[in-house]
C-alpha cells in the first residue's frame, strides 16, 4: 500500500523535525527596522537588533544593575578616565578579536557622524576616548555611576564596520525576515535562532499567535485572557510611557493632565496599561508631581493637532478615545498618523504643535534628563533654564535630594506630559523559558542569550 506508507513516512518525518525547528524562536516585528547600524539606527526595532547582534562595554541585569558585558571589568582612575579591560574571547561575526580600536572608533563615530544615533550621542556628549596599554578608556563629564548604566546603550561596531557586532547572535537578512544565529560567545546563547518576519497588524499577529506560528507576540488587549494551549501568559511591569510633546508650551498639557484622568475607557486599557499620574515616571522612583504653572486652564473651542506613528492600532485606539474627550471640553483634537521615520524627523526639527510617541526609559532616574539637557534626544521643544546645569551637578547618585527641586523646576514649565503608564504582555511559547525585565525581552543581559527551550 504505497499511499499508506508514504502517509507514515510524512508523519515521521514530522515528528522528527518537530524538535529542530523548535530551536528557532519566531516573532514579529511591526515595522522595518532598515539595515543594522549601530552608529546610525535608532529606532525600538533597531534596538532589539543591535542587543542580539551586538555588545556594549557594560549591559545591564534584569534587576537594573550594571553587569560585565564586552567588558568584563572596569576601574576608575584618579583622573576622572574609566578604563575598561576588554574580554580576550570576544570576537566580531568575521571572527576578529575586538580590539580597544573598535571602542575608539564607534565612540568617535557618534559623536561626529552626522546622522548617528541622537540617544546615543547624547550619552557621550562631551566624552574623551583614548586607548592605554590595549585598554580603551572614556573621560566624561558626567558622574561614573550614570555613564556606566548608560553605556549599556551603546554597543561596540567593528572599525569601519557599522553593520558588525559582537554580539551572542549573527545577523542574516532574509527575504521577508530577518534571521539572528547563535554564535559561540560568552554569553553562551541556549537557543538556536531567532527570526523576525514583518507583521505590521495587531490582527495578524494575533492569527499567527493562535495557529503557534508566533514564539512569542503581544496579544490584541481583548484577547490577553483567552492564551491558547501552545502558550502562557508573561507579563512585564516596564519603565515605559505614552509621551506628549508642545511646541506652544505648556498651555496644552494642562488640558492633557485633565483629559488623560478620563480618556481611557478600561476595555481599551485591558491589563497593558494605566493612565499617568505624574510628569515622570514612578517606577523611576520618581513621586507624583502634577504641572504646577499657574497658567488659567485653556477653554474652548478650540483646536489642536497630534502627531503620531502610524501602524500601532492599540495606540491609534487610544488616541480616538482621548479625540473624543477633548470634544466633551469643547476642543477638536485632530489626529495625523505619519510613518515612524518621518514621525522622528518631525520630532528632530520641532515641526509639529503636539506629537507623542512611546518611550520606554532605561532603569535608573537619569533617563528624565533626556527631556531637560539641550542636546538630549526628548528634548525635541527647544527646552532649557538657567537652573539646569548648576542642578544637575548636584545629582551624583539615584538618591539625591537634587532629584526634587529638578522636578519641581520641571513642574513650572513642562514641554512633555505622560498620558498612560505600559507594561508588557506577552504570549511565549510554553516550552520557551524567558527571563522578563523592565526593559522587556532582548534588552538587558543575558536577554535572549538566556533563553532556552524545555522538553
């Protein structure tokens, strides 16, 4: 019986595959991220590249510690210089050795390169590179403590290779995907792959989800209770938020701070998300801090208009909900999707009246001055004070007082306001073991070097 046999030799050859392609973990990204660049990408997706494909002096631990990364030990000079001694076995995807050379060169990359990153030349502005006995070193203006936390933000390229990392997994770009194989490094990655495919719909994703197509995917906010038998529920507390920015001041958000109280009806919400309470965020350690500029409050009618990336239909959602609470004050909130890079080059030239967009802080209260300093990458108003300088000064460690009066001088004249607070839920794959953290997934260390599949 041909047929017969043929049918059992099908189902065999199912079986035995089944244990293979479970080492290759699927997911989705909504939007393309473009080429790896580790001096010029800047985007959440890029992000999430540059962790798998790359390696920063320092990463950070689920527990938003600073942990050894590319390096695997540190020491402060006298002279203010942190020098770094660089693991022997750490090699680039074309199984170079990284040398004190590569660190120089990235580091002189962002801080010269035209297009480079903004996030990350903000982190090294007004830093010195050099190279002591194969020991590349970074002189600094600010305190140790928060350039260390924020190295972890800037992984290391390959001398005149932007596209090339250290990192636990090598890149592929496949048609339709993007595909990241496990190397032999020193993080040691248990899982075999990882690939990407661009699912840019809630809808699809969730399609994928429920036919097991999907490792892992965020579920629509309806759905998040309803996990197939393939997959369990992971949830994340992140230090993430829906961020408003005005070019007109601070006039608009006092009208925000009153609309975000309302807005969001709880279905929409679902277990992802809470409205603000403050101007920064609490997980931060941050205490809830309302505007405090004694402006009168604006009334209507009146007529605003939003920027924001398209794509996201959860946050489009949200939008509509809080369009339609701005019409109960007499205001009509115009809504304008634009794609994420376009959407960002607006944000770079303060060409827009508000504008939001997700942010997700690194975990430690530094990651607010990135709204304050002048060349920080959320300061996209122009924002500054006299003030600000001589305070930050003052801040040396998480718990200085220091941290209250810069709210409070930020509290009189805020150019950005919080409307929801996020954390992640996720479906992963039953059998996948993932460690979860504040900055989601991928983005602390081991992140996805740690995974592993279990029988």
């Amino acid at each position: 019986m041909p047929i017969l046999r043929l049918a059992l030799c099908l189902a065999l050859a199912g079986l035995l595959a089944r244990p293979l392609a479970a080492q290759i973990v699927e997911e989705s990204l909504a939007r393309d991220p473009g080429p790896l660049d580790f001096i010029q990408g800047d985007s959440y997706e890029q992000w999430i590249l540059q962790s798998l494909a790359g390696d920063a002096l320092v990463g950070i631990s689920p527990t938003g510690k600073v942990v050894p990364r590319l390096a695997d030990r540190w020491k402060l000079q006298k002279d203010g210089r942190i020098s770094f001694t660089l693991r022997p076995e750490a090699r680039f995807s074309d199984g170079s050795q990284v040398q004190a050379e590569d660190v120089i060169w990235t580091v002189q990359q962002l801080l010269q390169h035209p297009g480079a990153s903004p996030t990350k030349r903000a982190i090294l502005e007004g830093a010195t590179v050099g190279e002591d006995q194969g020991r590349p070193w970074l002189r600094s203006p600010r305190p140790t403590s928060r350039l260390l936390l924020e190295l972890a933000r800037v992984p290391i390229a390959q001398r005149h290779h932007p596209d090339r990392g250290s990192g636990p997994f090598a890149f592929r770009k496949e048609a339709g995907a993007w595909l990241f194989s496990r190397r032999d490094h020193f993080l040691k990655p248990r899982v075999e792959g990882i690939r990407f495919r661009l699912l840019p719909d809630a809808a699809g994703v969730m399609t994928a989800l429920q036919k097991g197509w999907l490792s892992i995917g965020a579920p629509t906010t309806r759905r998040q209770g309803a996990v197939p038998p393939t997959h369990r529920l992971v949830t994340q507390p992140m230090h993430a938020q829906l961020v408003v920015w005005s070019r007109p001041g601070p006039a608009p958000l006092q009208l925000l701070e009153r609309w975000r109280q309302d807005a969001f009806p709880p279905q929409l919400l679902g277990q992802n998300a809470r409205p603000s309470r403050g101007l920064w965020p609490e997980t931060l350690g941050f205490p809830t801090r309302v505007m405090d500029t004694g402006l009168p409050l604006p009334q209507g009618p009146g007529a605003l208009r939003l920027l924001y990336a398209a794509g996201e239909e959860s946050i489009e959602k949200l939008l509509l909900a809080l369009r339609e609470r701005a019409r109960r004050d007499g205001f009509e909130l115009g809504l304008e999707p634009l794609e994420q890079g376009l959407l960002a080059a607006r944000l770079q030239r303060g060409d827009f009246m508000l504008a939001c967009s997700t942010v997700i802080f690194d975990p430690h209260p530094w990651a607010v001055l990135e709204y304050l300093e002048p060349t920080g990458p959320m300061n996209f108003t122009g924002w500054r004070h006299p003030q600000l300088e001589g305070l930050i000064h003052r801040i040396q460690q998480p718990s200085d007082p220091g941290w209250r009066d810069l709210q409070s001088l930020w509290a009189r004249n805020p150019a950005a306001l919080p409307l929801l607070d996020f954390q992640s839920v996720i479906w992963v794959d039953r059998r996948l073991r993932v460690e979860p953290s504040p900055l989601g997934l991928y983005l602390h260390t081991p992140g996805a070097a740690g995974w592993r599949w279990e029988p």
